[in-house]
C-alpha cells in the first residue's frame, strides 16, 4: 500500500507544518500585543509626562531677559521713576521664568536632563545672584540710577545665558523628537514585519486548511466509490451464494425425484414375490438410495447450516422414547455388523429440539457403527446439573490418530484417503452435529485412542427436566384411508409411485400431469385431497393452489416437493395448501401427511369388510391384498413373515386341537378353537381361509373332509405368498 | 466626579446669569485686576477694576492639582471665572486674558462653564506676587479632569494675569 503510505506520511508533514504555523503565528501574536502593550505604555507614559515645552519655556526667558536689557537701556537713556519701575517689574517677571525652568519639568528632561540641567540651573543662579540686588534697590529708589550700569551688564550676561538655554533646548528638543520619531518608526516597523508574518502564517493556514478540505472531499469522493465497488463486490458474493444455493436445490431435486423413484419402486417391488438373491439385490438398490439419501440429505443440512439457517424448534419430549427410537432405526445397522448397541436414558421429560437431537445421535451412533469392525456401541444419556444434557457415545472401533482429532469437526474433512474408500460418507456429518450443537447453545468433543476406540460426547442445555412423566398416549397413525385423491405430479414414475402408494392405502387414485389439467380435474370431480407437486408444467403447484383457492375450494391440498428447504414450506403454506410432503415419498411420510385430512379406515372393521367382500368374490389367492399391504407396512415383512410362521405351527396346532373336540363332541371347545384360529387368519389377510371358517360355523355342517380342506389351505399360505 | 464638576459649573453659570445685573463696589487696595471689554458693570469707567478684596469677596475655590509649572500638587485659591464674569455682568463668549509681560491668550468662556475654572490669587494660601506668577494664574482642575492635563489647557492657563477682555 505505497499509495496509503505516502497519504500517511503526507498527512503527517501537513499535521507537522500546521503545527509549526499555529505556533509561529501564536508567538507572533504574542510579539504584537507585546508590542502594542509597549507602545500604549509608552503613549501613557508620554500622556502622563505631558509637559510644559522647554523651548517655549527658554525662549519665554529669553525673551524676559532681552525685555529687560531693553528697559533697563531706556531707563539709562530716559532716567525716571515709571522707567526704573518697568525695570523692578521686569525683573520679577524674569524671575518667575526662572523658577520656571527650575522647578517645570519639561518633556525631555529625562532625556536631555544633565545637559540642559546645566543650561537652565546656570540660567536659574544668574537670575537668583541678581535678586537681592534688586531687593536692595526696591528697599532703596534712590540708588537706582547708579545701578543700571551694573544691572545692564548682568543682565546682559543673563542674556546670553538664556540665548544658550534657547539653542540647546531646542537642540535637545530636535535630538528628542528625532529619537522618539525614530522608536515608533523602529515599533512600527517591527510591528509591520510581525503583522507581515502574522498575516503569511494565517494565509499558509488558511491555504493548508483548503488543501485539507480538498484532500478530505477527495478522500471521501475515493471512499464512495470504494464503498460503491464494495457493494457491487458483495452483491456479486450474494448473487453467488444465491446461486449456489438454487444450484444445491436443483440439484436436490435432480437428484431427489429420480432417488424418489428408485426407493419407492424397491419399496414396492419388495412386496411381490421375489426369488432370495433378487430380495438381495432389491435390498442394494434400496440400501443405496438411502444412502445417497442420507448423502443428500447432509449436504442439504449443511448448505442450511453453513447459510446460518437452522429452525431450533423445542418442544417436550421423553428422553428415554427419543433414544428408543434412535435405538430401533440403529440397531438392524449394528445387529447387521455384528455389534451390540446399548443405549442408557432415564426416562426423564425435557424441552428440548427432538428432531434435531435424534439427527445428531443418528449421526453419532452411525458414525460409530461405521468405524467399529467388532464390539459394542454404548450410548449414554444423563442429566449433567439441572439444565444440562450430557451424551456420550462410546465405540470398541478404529479409533482416531491424536494428529487427526482437531480435524474431525471440519467441512468435508474425511480423515484420510484410505478411510473414504472404505467406509464412504461426505465428511459432513460432525460438522452438521458440531453446527446443530452450537445452535442450540451446546459444546461437542471427542476421546480416542487409536485401536482401542472413540468416544463423541456433547452437552445440551436443556429446560424443564421432569422426573417422572406419564406415559405419552400412543397415537397411531392409521395407514388405511377412505377417499379419493387427486395427484398432479408430471414425472412418471414418481406418479406411479405415489398412486400405487395410495392405492395400496385403501385410496382411489386420479393422476394429472400438470396444475391445468389438475383444475380441471377438480372442476368434474369431488376428490377429498389433493396432492400437489411444486414444480410442474404448463402450471405449477402454488399457482395452482392459488387459482383453487381462488375459487373458493376448499379441499386439502398436501405439497410434494423434492426441495426440503424451509422457504419451500413456507411457500406452500402460503400458496394456501395444507401440508407438505418432501420426496423420497414412502408409505409413512404418506400416512403421516394424509391422517389430519382423511377418515382413516379402523381394522376390525377393514377387516370384516374385506373378509365379507372376499366371501362374495373370492380371490384366486384367497388374500385380502389391500389388507395384506397395510399390515406390512404398520408391521414390517419380517413381522408378517414371522407371523405366517406362527400360523403354519399355531395354526395347525389349534386346527387339531378343533378336530378332536369335534371328534369327542366337545362342540363348544371346538367352536372356541376354529373362532381362534379365524381371527388368526384374518388377521393376516388370508380372506379364503377366514371364510371357510365362517362357513363352518354351523357345527352340525362340519365333517372330516372340511377339516381336511381347512387343513390344506392353512399348509398352502407359504405357497400362497 | 465629572458630573459633580459639570453641576458646579452650571451652578455658578446660573449665577451669573441671575445676577446680570448689579453694581461694583469701588478698589480700596491696589488694584489686581482690570476687566474690560463687553461688560455691564464698571467701576472705572468703561473697565472694572479688582484689588485683593474684591476678588475675594467673589465664590471663591480651592484647587489643589499638579501642574507643568510647579513641583508636586499646590493648592490654589480665587473665585470662579464665572463669578468674575456675573460680578461684571458679561455673556461674551470668550475672554482674553493679559499676562503681565504682554502674553495674551484667547480662553473659550464655555471652559468656565463646563469646569470650575479659578482666576487663582493665593498659592497655598498666600497672595502671588509677579515673581510667584502673580497677581492671577487662570487654573484650571488639572486632578479632578485628567482630560484637561495636555498643551492646550495648559496654553490657556494664563499667569501674571493683570488683565481680562471678554468679547
């Protein structure tokens, strides 16, 4: 920055010459009012010693002395009494001159003192020396005649004094005003000079001071166009992370709504009839889609955490529920690998955010299962203080090289090449928990020792911590629903996942692709809901909404979307729908958003319903599919097939038990054994066998070959399937 | 101080206008003074004419000031100019006052108005004789009005005054 520099030391030598000026104008000042004060001294000083002009004074005597040389001459020449009168009177007079010149101060006598002293005190006594002759005379008339000789003579040497008294006063005089005229000409002049450099200095001030201002406005004018520049260079960042953030969306939703196709298709595909190695085949492709779901999913958490846009919502929640739950979705990971997860929570009630606590011991317990070959995941839970949480989840895995520990909370850091080929991921997941942590006012850590294993642990503030808390009430979501849905949804696929999902929720199903064809749809039929992707042709989900709203209808609308961004939420809400659903759809998420707005179907009397639709047209199977569907899916394949199970040893066992009652004629035992089993059956779907049951219902129609017909039905379920 | 300066002026003008008109006694000692001029009383035929007593039968004042002339303050004593200018009933606007060595100098009458200004004939407390710049020396409050004290007042402030004109 030379340009700066070179500013700095500019402004530095402006600062240092203002200075030097101000003080050199200050001292100037300073010099004039001294030299004011000097010369108003002086001025006072002469006002003060205003005097009475020695020359006019000399010259006065003078004059005195010459009048009386003259008089004291006519009384020679014209002797009388009026002439040696005038002689006695102009000698009084020429005395008070005297004392005049002795006792006046005069203008210049500090000056000129010794000099004219001299002059005037030689005056003074030839005057005095004259006085007690002319006492003498005034004492005696008589002798005035005989003096007049002698007093002209005196007189006349009077004279001559006062005629030197005159011309050196008056030298003195010329000499004093020469001097005095020459002082102020001195003053003035340096007074002059002083204002001069007053003046010069106040102009170099002034003129620095324009400078300044000039420098100043430039600086400023350069500061504009700076912070002009600033903006426009952070406008372009804005637009750039705008983009990248439409990018991540598209992306998502690139990404999303072929993966939404992917899973649900293996969700459905799973439900058919599959040989071992393509249920094998069909859990990769499934266990795949999750994955690059999951994948998805960080990335998407990420670009919301690094945005700063993370939704804290806190809300009460049992602490032991949440960690079962965390448990349930971990534990076939672990039991898969062969570990053991034990998770330890007291049941405790607290307020904090659920989901993102789950996100982040899902992301934790994962982690851990990814890293441990051999052993056990141990998740402890524990109040730490009143308002605290502390969590630790403790692996037997690889454990992380103390080198590599401070890098384990960073972006996109995985901790070395070998370990992405081998255990995959994007590196995100501990820097969304360390982000999820720290928006909730909580710290993140972890131990380890390389080999021995790894222990993540993070402690929440946490509000409201209740003991004991009631059991929360079971709320279940139905998965089987009456009505009619209209799905506006223009990819293919994600229209036939979508409707085979509803149907096989007990919905009857209209598909559109676009929001046009979705109006009009509406305008012919009643529907009950509708689901309404986002983006779509020709018209789109939220223009659609709006222009049915408009409308007046009133029928819910659910949003499909495979953006998960809170603003496309927020948009939907807007727009005027009801909820909304992010692809991947499957099943529950489905329920889940259907239950507030569909009369959800009860099981018994599903099942009585289809047992009675299935005695009245009976399938080639023999099973209730609708039924079937919504029973794997409330309880799982595993669940279900395990059941089939127990019906073929169960089963079978109470089949007998009801053909020996009916041997011994124990009618009622019978009766109780075959109403069982039909709720066993039924139960699983199996409407054939329900009805054949049913039909036997008349203990007096039963014999040995229905037993025998019930007998290889129930052996025929495992075909069946 | 001023004020109080200026109200005895004016008291002693007012005098004087009040008592224009009146009669002189005749000098029964020397005669000091001789006033002429445009005056309504005389007492010597057109001039009037003052001995010691006269003038000291007038309002009379003390000054005490410094003076160019003198070392230090002196205490002069005499009557006012303005009660001279009542005793001989003028309103002339100026005098001439006549030094015993032929000096004359002009003095405006408005000083005798506006300062109480003594035609002095006693230096502390002594008559003046011509060698002591008697018989009269104009005075005027040099102390009292610091303005006065510079050339021109000290021009007018005539000594050896044997003589005054008004006109």
């Amino acid at each position: 920055m030379p340009g700066a520099a070179s500013g700095r030391g500019l402004r530095g030598r402006t600062l240092i010459l203002i200075i030097t000026l101000t003080i050199v104008s200050v001292i100037t000042f300073v010099a004039i009012s001294a030299m004011l004060i000097r010369l108003q001294i002086s001025e006072a000083r002469t006002a003060d010693q205003v005097r009475e002009n020695a020359v006019w004074a000399a010259y006065q005597a003078d004059r005195e002395a010459g009048h009386l040389v003259e008089v004291i001459m006519r009384a020679e020449l014209n002797p009388s009494a009026q002439a040696y009168d005038e002689v006695m009177r102009r000698f009084d007079v020429l005395y008070s001159r005297a004392d005049v010149i002795g006792e006046a101060e005069f203008s210049f006598d500090v000056v000129k003192g010794a000099v004219l002293g001299d002059a005037s005190n030689a005056v003074r006594s030839a005057i005095k020396d004259l006085t007690p002759i002319f006492d003498h005379l005034a004492a005696h008339p008589d002798l005035r005649g005989a003096a007049m000789p002698v007093l002209l003579e005196r007189t006349q040497v009077i004279r001559g004094l006062t005629e030197s008294f005159v011309q050196k006063a008056n030298a003195a005089n010329n000499s004093f005003r020469v001097e005095e005229r020459s002082f102020v000409r001195g003053t003035y002049a340096t007074l002059a000079v002083s204002v001069l450099m007053l003046t010069f200095a106040l102009l170099a001030v002034v003129g620095l001071l324009i400078a300044q201002i000039v420098h100043i406005s430039r600086t400023g004018r350069q500061l504009e166009v700076l912070s002009e520049r600033n903006a426009k260079a952070a406008e372009a960042a804005e637009a750039g992370t705008r983009a990248k953030s439409a990018f991540l969306a598209s992306m998502s939703h690139e990404i999303r709504t072929p993966l939404n196709g992917i899973i649900g298709m293996a969700e459905i595909l799973a439900e058919t009839p599959l040989s071992e190695t393509q249920r094998q085949q069909l859990g990769v492709i499934w266990q795949s889609g999750e994955l690059l779901l999951d994948v998805i999913n960080d990335v998407l958490d990420f670009s919301k955490v690094e945005s700063g846009k993370i939704d804290i919502c806190e809300a009460e929640f049992n602490l032991r529920e949440l960690l079962d739950t965390v448990e349930a979705v971990m534990s076939p990971r672990a039991v898969a690998k062969g570990l053991r997860l034990s998770i330890e929570a007291p049941a405790i009630a607290i307020t904090a955010d659920p989901a993102r606590l789950r996100q982040i011991l899902v992301n934790l317990v994962g982690n851990a299962i990814k890293f441990t070959e051999q052993g056990s995941i141990t998740v402890t839970a524990r109040l730490e203080g009143d308002a605290n949480l502390a969590v630790k989840v403790s692996d037997t895995g690889i454990g992380i090289l103390e080198g590599l520990q401070s890098k384990l909370f960073k972006e996109f850091s995985q901790l070395d090449n070998s370990n992405t080929r081998r255990f995959g991921g994007t590196g995100l997941g501990l820097v969304i928990c360390k982000r999820l942590i720290e928006a909730m006012g909580g710290t993140i850590g972890a131990d380890s020792r390389p080999g021995e294993g790894s222990q993540f642990w993070f402690l929440l503030p946490v509000k409201n911590v209740k003991s004991a808390i009631e059991p929360a009430p079971i709320v279940e979501t139905p998965s089987i629903f009456q009505g009619s849905i209209l799905v506006a949804e223009d990819n293919p696929i994600n229209q036939q996942v979508v409707s085979r999902l509803l149907e096989r929720m007990g919905l009857s199903v209209q598909c559109v692709a676009n929001g046009a064809e979705a109006l009009e749809s509406v305008s012919n039929h009643d529907f009950d809901l509708i689901l309404m992707d986002m983006q779509m042709p020709v018209l789109d989900g939220l223009a659609t909404t709006r222009t049915l709203r408009e409308r007046g209808k009133g029928i819910p609308i659910v949003g499909l979307t495979a953006n998960a961004f809170v603003s496309d939420r927020d948009a939907c809400f807007s727009a005027g729908m009801n909820g909304f659903l992010s692809k991947p759809v499957t099943k529950s998420k489905l329920a889940a958003a259907l239950a507030p707005w569909l009369k959800a179907r009860s099981f018994s009397s599903e099942t009585e319903q289809s047992s009675r639709s299935r005695m009245c047209e009976p399938d080639t199977h023999g099973i209730d599919e609708d039924y079937r569907t919504a029973l794997i899916a409330e309880l799982g394949d595993e669940v279900v097939e395990r059941l089939v199970g127990e019906l073929l040893t169960d089963g079978l066992a109470q089949l007998r038990a009801a053909r020996r009652a009916f041997l011994e004629s124990q009618d009622e035992t019978c009766m109780r054994c075959l109403h069982s089993l039909k709720g066993a059956v039924q139960s699983l779907g199996f409407a054939a066998i329900g009805a054949t049951i049913e039909a036997g219902r008349d203990v007096r129609l039963l014999d040995a070959a229905w037993f025998d017909r019930l007998e290889t039905m129930i052996r025929a379920v495992r075909k069946e399937e | 101080m001023r004020i109080a300066l200026a109200l005895l002026a004016f008291a002693a003008a007012l005098a004087t206008f009040c008592a224009q008109a009146g009669t002189l006694p005749t000098p029964t000692g020397q005669v000091i003074l001789t006033v002429r001029g445009d005056i309504a009383n005389t007492n010597a035929g057109d001039a009037a004419e003052f001995d010691l007593k006269m003038l000291d039968d007038l309002t009379n004042r003390t000054t005490v000031t410094r003076t160019p002339w003198y070392d230090g303050a002196q205490s002069f004593s005499g009557p006012f100019v303005s009660a001279l200018m009542r005793a001989v009933g003028t309103h002339a606007t100026t005098m001439r006052l006549h030094a015993v060595n032929d000096y004359t100098a002009d003095v405006p009458v408005q000083d005798a108005m506006r300062y109480p200004v003594i035609l002095a004939t006693r230096i502390n407390g002594m008559p003046m004789s011509v060698r002591e710049k008697g018989p009269t020396f104009l005075i005027y409050p040099f102390d009292e009005a610091p303005d006065l004290y510079n050339e021109v007042y000290f021009g007018r402030s005539v000594w050896q005054v044997e003589a005054v004109e008004f006109f």
